[in-house]
C-alpha cells in the first residue's frame, strides 16, 4: 500500500510542533530517490444515467454541521423538492427536513437546481438511509462520525495524495516528553495511502479506489477540486464522479486556485460556492465567509480549521479577524487537538509554487503558533513532503 500510495501524485503534509505549529523549512527537507510519475490522461465526463429523469437526484455529497446534523447537496436538472427523507432502515423514512434551492449562470452555462437540506440531529456511529426529492429510484447512505476518539480522517491535498491517520493515535502521545518526536514516526506509519488536489483524471480514479477501501469517518480536501478551470460542465462530471464516495461520508473542503474562476464581471468562487457549501455560519464561531471556516469532531476533542488561500487573509481582514478570534477561544486545556488546512503550503522544499504561501504565512503563522496548533495540511504542490517542526522558517526548538 506505502508504494503504490508514493505512486500517487501529492499531497503536501505539514506536521507537528512542540506546544505550537509545526510548520517545517525547506532547509530540513530530505532529498528523496522518488520520481514524480507522468500526469494521467482526463477521465471521459461522466454523464447522466440513461435510465435518470429530469427529477432524479445526482451529484449527491454530505458535509457536518454542528456535531449531530448533515447537509445534503444534491442536483436535478427539473424542478423538484428539496427535501431530504432519511431513517435507519432501507427503504423506511420517517424523518424529513426540508431546505433551498438555487441555480447559478456562468457565461452560457446554466446549472441544474442546486437542492440542499439540514437533516438531524442524529445519532453518532450510526448508518442512515435517505433519498432526495421523494425520490424512490435512487436510495443513498451514511455513516456518521463517532462522539468520541478514535477519530479518522482521510486528507486529500493535490490530485492524487489520500492521507488517513487516527488522532487517537496521535493523541496518546501528546503528554511524552518526546512527544513530537514520536508523533513523526507515528504519522509515517498510519499512513494508508497518499493522494491530491483531487482533478478528473487516471490518477483521481485510482485515489478514490484507495479512498473506498478505507475505513474511515471523514474525508477533508484543502482545495482544487474539480480542476474545471471555467468549463462548468466539468463540476458536474466532478459531481458524479465523487457521488459514491461523497454521499457516504462528509466531505469538508476548502477553496484552491483552481476554484477561482475569475473572470470580469462574473463573481470569482461561483460555481464552488454555490455546489460546495460548508457550515462557515454554524458553530460557536461562524465565519461568515464560506471560502474559511472551522468545526468541531469528536464530541470536542478536535478542532478542524479550513483557511482561504485565495481570499484576503492579511492582517485586519475579515478572515484574519475571524482566526484570531477562534484560536483566542480554544481551550488547550480540554486537550484538544487542533489541526489546520490551507492550499497553498507555507513551506516547501519543491520548485513548484515555491514561495506562493509566503505571504499568508506571514499574516497567519504566528497566530497558528501561539495557539499551539498542533499540525498543517496543505496541497497545491503534488509532490509529497513531511518535516520537522519550524517557526518563522527556522527549525524551532
């Protein structure tokens, strides 16, 4: 599994810190033998099923909100309910909830009806059935993610780098006095597969193969999802692509340069933020912004930050004021682990967009370091790198 896993593109990992940030320099990179292999050829797009109607729901995906409620996304190309009707048993549904619908307009492209709904509160480690739109030609499940630790994450960061770690794992070690140290082996060894900005292509089909044989509870991906680069019918094969995986776990994810989409007098982030919301008004602490935004796992004992890369995060903007007010209230003293993600690395040792998060490192990182975050994730790059811990791009203490 390590080598075909190290055969997949990557997800650039930023790891640990000793009571604060670990972020590494890339001066302590190791040179490695690995050889970046060739880029995979675009899958076909997916299209609709032959046998669907104008009200079948697809391009269905489940993200948190809150610690016992799930948004489900859902598209149909007619106009349809939005409604969302789920239980514990196939094929019996006895709770509902009922959310919105909207459309968008890209140049000449018209998305389908964008349906999503609010449903819970639900039970932890359970499985719930459901179906949208009162829908019966198409039955989805879920597991939902445990009260407590053990806790798994899959990571995907660069098109084809899938990280799954277990923060019990990790936790249990935090008291050591080489805690840090043996948090690095600990990492190195639960690692189940390595993948990336996730895209459409060879590499992507191969990277949710890995994903499906994992047993885990949610999957986080620091940006660049669909690689649709303006051509918006490219979301919707993205959509049906990441259906299976994405309407059985949540997907919590946050904006890459590739969800940009900028172009003058059309909004930038359009398509991503009208088909990828994520809970940034939910919380003890909503951002307001749905381009950065945070939540709880584990009944508490995680803390999950997702920041902009690609929205303004200097000192005195929005997103910056935001930050600063969820770390000043964390309490360190409920031992929890605190994990961040971004697109663009802070450091990294690889020519490729070296450099491109110096600045945001500059307004966000002493933050991250005085609240003793505990590790950074971040993609962009596709090529796989870990590190010893740094501060201020010195190897810290």
């Amino acid at each position: 599994m390590a080598t075909s896993s190290m055969a997949l593109m990557a997800l650039l990992v930023v790891v640990l810190a000793a009571s604060a940030l670990s972020l590494f320099p890339a001066s302590l990179a190791v040179t490695s033998p690995y050889v970046r292999p060739a880029p995979r050829a675009t899958l076909p797009v997916l299209r609709d099923d032959a046998a669907a109607d104008g009200q079948t729901p697809q391009q269905v995906h489940i993200s948190m909100v809150g610690p016992d409620k799930m948004r489900v996304t859902w598209i149909t190309h007619d106009d349809a309910p939005a409604i969302v009707e789920y239980g514990t048993t196939s094929g019996n549904y006895p709770l509902s909830a009922t959310g919105s619908t909207m459309t968008y307009s890209y140049v000449l492209y018209h998305s389908g009806n964008i349906h999503d709904a609010v449903i819970g509160p639900l039970q932890p480690s359970t499985t719930y059935y459901y179906r949208c739109s009162s829908n019966p030609s198409r039955e989805f499940s879920f597991r939902t993610p445990p009260a407590t630790l053990p806790f798994k994450f899959v990571v995907v960061g660069n098109a084809p780098v899938t990280l799954l770690f277990s923060l019990q794992e990790l936790l249990a070690n935090i008291m050591s006095p080489c805690r840090w140290h043996i948090i690095v082996v600990l990492m190195m060894n639960i690692i189940d597969n390595v993948a990336g900005d996730l895209g459409q292509t060879g590499w992507t089909a191969s990277t949710l193969k890995h994903i499906a044989a994992a047993d885990y509870d949610m999957l986080l991906l620091p940006g660049d999802l669909s690689y649709a680069d303006y051509i918006q019918s490219r979301w919707d094969s993205y959509g049906r692509l990441v259906e299976p995986l994405a309407s059985a776990r949540p997907w919590m994810v946050t904006e890459g340069n590739h969800e940009v989409e900028k172009l003058p007098f059309v909004k930038p982030f359009k398509a991503y933020n009208a088909r990828w919301r994520m809970p940034y008004d939910a919380g003890a602490s909503p951002s307001g912004d749905n381009l950065y935004y945070s939540f709880d796992v584990a009944g508490g004992a995680v803390h999950v930050i997702m920041l902009g890369s690609y929205t303004d995060y200097a000192a005195g903007s929005a997103q910056h004021q935001w930050l600063r007010r969820y770390l000043a209230a964390i309490d360190r003293g409920r031992m929890a682990f605190v994990v961040a993600l971004v697109h663009a690395p802070w450091y990294n040792s690889n020519r490729a967009h070296r450099g491109e998060g110096d600045a945001m490192r500059g307004a966000m990182e002493e933050l991250l370091y005085g609240a003793r975050v505990d590790a950074v994730f971040a993609g962009h790059v596709h090529a796989y790198e870990r590190f010893a811990r740094v501060y201020g791009g010195k190897e810290a203490p």
